[in-house]
C-alpha cells in the first residue's frame, strides 16, 4: 500500500505542479521541457522527503492528524533542497518564473487530501477483512499484538481456540473468542473470513482439517501463521520456528556472485568515504581528544563471518574506566560524553568503521557484529544464533534501522529476530532499502528506534465488518 499511496501522489503532484509551471512560462521553441522538467525535480523531491519523515510508513502515518506535522517537516526539507540546488546550479535556477506560493500550496494540500481519501477508505467495510485466528498459543499471542499495531490492516480478527482462558475471564489475545476448534466448521459458515491464519503447532488436527478443506474450496485464504507474522513485521518469530521450517525454508541462500559483489561495492564505499569524510573525522577525533582524556578510538573485538573475531573500531564516547560493567549501553549511559551523546544520536561515531570495510572485516549492510564478550551468552540464549554469522557482518543492517540499540537480553532476542529476516532474504533491494534508511536515521537522529509505533487497540475490530456476529462467542 506505501508504494501504491507513493506513486498515486507522485504523480497527482507532477500532474498539478507540471499544469502550474507551464501556464507561467514564456511561450518558446520547446517551451514545455523546463517546467515539466522542474516539475519532476519538484516531484521527486517531495516524495523523498515525505519518505524520510515517515508519511509512507503506516505505523507512524496513522491518521492525517498525525501526518500533519510531519507534511510540514518534509515541505521545510523540499524547501532547503531546491534552495540547494539553486545555489549549486544558478544558471538553471528552480525558482525562475515559478510561484512559489503555489508550489507549496499544491505539495500541502494533493498529499493531505490523498491521505483523507485513503484513510477514509480503509475504514469503511468493503476494505476491512475478517480474520480467523486459529489456535491459542504463544504465537497467536504474538501474532495478535502485531496486528493491533497496525490498524491500517483494518483486520477484524476473531480467535478460535480451545486454550484455558484466565482466571479473569478476559481474552489474553485482545481480540473477541468466537468459539473452540470443534466449532471451525459452524463459526465458518456464520462469519465466512476472508482469511484463516492458523496457529497450531500440529496442524492437522483432525478437528480441523476438514474444516480447512471446505474453507480451502470456498476460496478462504488458509495461510501459517510463520508466514503472515513475517510479512507484516519484517522479523521472524524465532521462538516456535521449528528447526526443520528453516531446513527446508527457500531462503537463506547466499549466492557467491552476490557476496561477491557485495564485497566490491563495500570495499569502494568505504575507500572512497575514508578519503571524502577526512575532513569530518579529522574535526570529530578533536572534538573527542579536546573533551576528555584517552584514545580518540575505541576498539573492541567482534564477532565477524562464520564466527571469525576481528577489531571493530568506532570513535570514542565513554569515558575510560578499567574495566567495562558490561558491553551494553544501558550500564555504562553515565559515562557516554557530551560529544558521545551528539555522536550516537547522528550515528557519527561508526565513521572509522568504514577502515573495517576496506579491510574486509564487515560489508556495508549486514547484520551489526556482536561483541565477543556477548557470544555465548547469546548463543545459549537466542534460538538460531549461528545464522547469524552465515554472512559478512554491516556498519548498518536491517535490525538496526528498524529497531536500533539492545541494552538487555530481550532486546538482543528481538533485533536477532530482524536479522535473521535479513539473512532469510538477502538481495540487493533489500540492501539498497536498508541504505535509504540509514541515511534517514542519520540525518534526523531518530535514536534507537527509527519508528515510534504505539499500539492500538482494536479488539472491537470483530464488529466492524459484514459477516461478524456475536452469536457465535456466546
């Protein structure tokens, strides 16, 4: 939906900033190719800058109250870049015959109303979708929170589960019982959902199966919970992934001519940001030196490709002790530094890393490496941990873009969830996705998480659609 919603105002502002523009420029030979040209250029940027301020991610962009201020932040963005590139290119200056005014009129008002028409839509019922949730178990649980975050899905989900319910006789999924297994075919029949996720760790129970069949036949989506957790969140639920799933997965291939080029371009990012950021790290390692006593880098080792240590280096931002309590932030946040602090919001102090890329000892994207002294804690702890290491650690990765900084072992067990996904599905999309990001991060210092998703209850979704009844949870 995000690259459909993209393309939809991309081209809805072309259309009325290409109409502005050309009614305003002198009639001459080939008179329409500056203004439709200026109007891409005007196009692209806004649609950049609405990406970096989250408007296309639906976790974030929920409503248009929430997607107000941001659409201001993103048109102060498109703003800076064309004064930029007028400054750089004056002699095809952007601003020349164009009333800026409506510009900016029209980069406001086409997104705002796109977002009421879109949001007007996925609340009424012939878009919202009636979801089974079959099973009572930890993933269901999982897999029911993940959906109450992102209400955009505007799924109705009921739960079909003979599980215990508590003491308190309150559902532990935040979503309305409709009944126990036995009663799939009936429930079926009276709310007719347009999809079954089922959860159940042996999946052909003979209470159900026949039930699915039927439902299969009548064109009911019948999917695996695994599946549907992974593609609305982007992570894997490691925790009930049997080993088998992952055997015989279709991912978790890493093509020797991907690596290989993967390899190349790190090694050419790094040599030539090494030498276009000198200037950079040379001002940054002073600020570091001038501000407290010790080393301007920190080095520490990591664990690299098939488990392989190597020394990560970072600039400092701690200052020095004897001996470290742990290598996680949230026991040494009393000796992050001034500059430390502006360092880790921006990301700055992972510049000297690019040194690791050159050498070899990590890609530009990648899983972040762990510190050796983490090792076997987290081998122990986290299921599936040495698959972590099938492939070249990154300054950046998946995990860290959407999660950020673990300060604890459940932490850690969640970001290891977002890196196995990458790992699952290695390509070079997701590598350029996972740069785009990154950037995002850096320029806007989004701190340890580059999303702020706040839960949303919807356990009365179930109500909502055509075919939901309440008989059934009687």
């Amino acid at each position: 939906m995000s690259i459909v919603l993209a393309v939809v105002e991309g081209a809805l502002m072309f259309a009325a900033l290409a109409a502005l523009l050309l009614r305003e420029a002198p009639v001459a030979p080939a008179w329409w190719t500056v203004p439709v040209a200026q109007a891409f250029v005007l196009t692209a940027a806004c649609v950049g800058a609405f990406y970096y301020c989250d408007l296309y991610d639906f976790r974030v962009a929920r409503n248009v109250r929430t997607c107000a201020p941001r659409l201001l932040k993103a048109l102060g963005l498109v703003v800076v870049a064309v004064a930029a590139a007028d400054a750089l290119i004056p002699a095809h200056a952007l601003h020349e015959g164009m009333p800026v005014a409506g510009v900016l009129l029209v980069a406001a008002a086409l997104p705002l109303g796109a977002r009421a028409a879109l949001y007007g839509f996925i609340r009424t019922r012939p878009y919202a979708q009636t979801v089974l949730l079959l099973g009572g178990g930890r993933l269901a649980r999982m897999l029911a929170d993940e959906i109450v975050a992102r209400p955009h899905l505007r799924w109705a989900v009921g739960v079909v589960t003979d599980a215990t319910p508590p003491a308190s006789g309150r559902s532990p999924f935040r979503y309305p019982v409709l009944g126990g297994l036995e009663r799939l075919a009936r429930i079926v029949e009276r709310v007719r959902p347009h999809r079954i996720v089922v959860t159940l760790p042996e999946r052909r129970r003979p209470e159900v199966m026949p039930a699915l069949l039927e439902a299969r036949g009548r064109g009911i989506r019948v999917e695996d919970a695994v599946d549907v957790y992974e593609w609305i969140t982007g992570k894997l639920a490691i925790e009930v992934l049997a080993p088998s799933s992952l055997v015989f997965s279709k991912g978790f291939r890493v093509a020797r001519g991907s690596a290989r080029v993967a390899r190349v371009v790190s090694f050419t990012v790094g040599a030539l940001a090494l030498v276009a950021l000198s200037p950079l790290i040379g001002a940054i390692a002073l600020a570091v030196k001038l501000e407290s006593k010790g080393p301007v880098f920190f080095r520490q080792d990591r664990i690299g490709l098939h488990g392989r240590r190597f020394s990560l280096v970072k600039f400092r931002t701690m200052r020095p002790v004897a001996a470290e309590i742990s290598a996680w932030v949230r026991d040494n946040e009393d000796r992050i530094t001034r500059v430390g602090h502006v360092l880790r919001k921006f990301r700055l102090d992972e510049l000297p890393q690019f040194w690791n890329l050159v050498r070899g000892d990590m890609n530009l994207v990648g899983p972040r490496p762990h510190p050796v002294v983490n090792y076997e804690l987290f081998a122990r702890e986290i299921p599936f941990y040495a698959l972590r290491a099938a492939v070249r650690p990154g300054m950046t990765g998946w995990a860290q873009v959407r999660y950020g900084y673990a300060n604890n072992l459940d932490e850690e067990t969640e970001k290891m969830r977002y890196d196995l996904y990458y790992v699952k599905h290695l390509s070079v999309w997701l590598d350029l996705r996972i740069v785009f990001d990154t950037v995002k991060v850096v320029l806007f210092g989004l701190g340890s998480r580059a999303a702020d998703v706040q839960p949303v209850t919807a356990a009365t979704l179930i109500n909502e659609t055509r075919h939901a009844t309440t008989e059934d949870a009687a």
